[in-house]
C-alpha cells in the first residue's frame, strides 16, 4: 500500500507574524509562550501554521468586541442612559 503524498502546510515565522500584525516579535513571542498562539519549535526558531494564527485572529477579533461591548454598557450603566438616548 502506498502512502498518500505529503503536503506541507503554510507556516509563518516570528518576524513574518510580528510584521504582518505590526508589533514587535516579542509579541508574538509572550502570545506563543502563555500558550495563546500554537507553535512548533524548529531550533531557536518557532514557525506557526495558517490553520492556526487564522484560528489566534479569531479568537482576538471575538476577545476585542467583547471588550469593546463591556466599555459601552459600562458607560451607559454609570450615565443611566441608553445607547438609543432615551
């Protein structure tokens, strides 16, 4: 029985992630280390598939709106209004 070909697949590097993001690579860094963001250690190196920071960015995308909707209850609950202004 043959064994089906192998297909790689993308991964980005440190510096590629910190360069896309705009911050600096001990970002990338500290999110791969609190187990944040997967990574597979090559060397000194790490690389991080696609699958994987696709996942990383959704989990942000979802973690930054929530927070931004706690900021507008929060204010609306402290000027005992409502966000329609009634």
């Amino acid at each position: 029985m043959s064994k089906p070909p192998f297909t790689a697949a993308r991964t980005y590097t440190v510096a590629q992630l910190a360069a896309y993001l705009q911050v600096c690579t001990k970002t990338i860094r500290r999110f791969i280390n609190r187990g944040i963001l997967p990574a597979h250690k090559l060397g000194r190196d790490y690389r991080i598939t696609e699958a994987d920071f696709q996942t990383f960015l959704a989990h942000a995308r979802r973690r930054y709106v929530l927070s931004i909707m706690s900021c507008i209850i929060l204010i609306f609950s402290q000027t005992g209004t409502t966000p329609s202004g009634q």
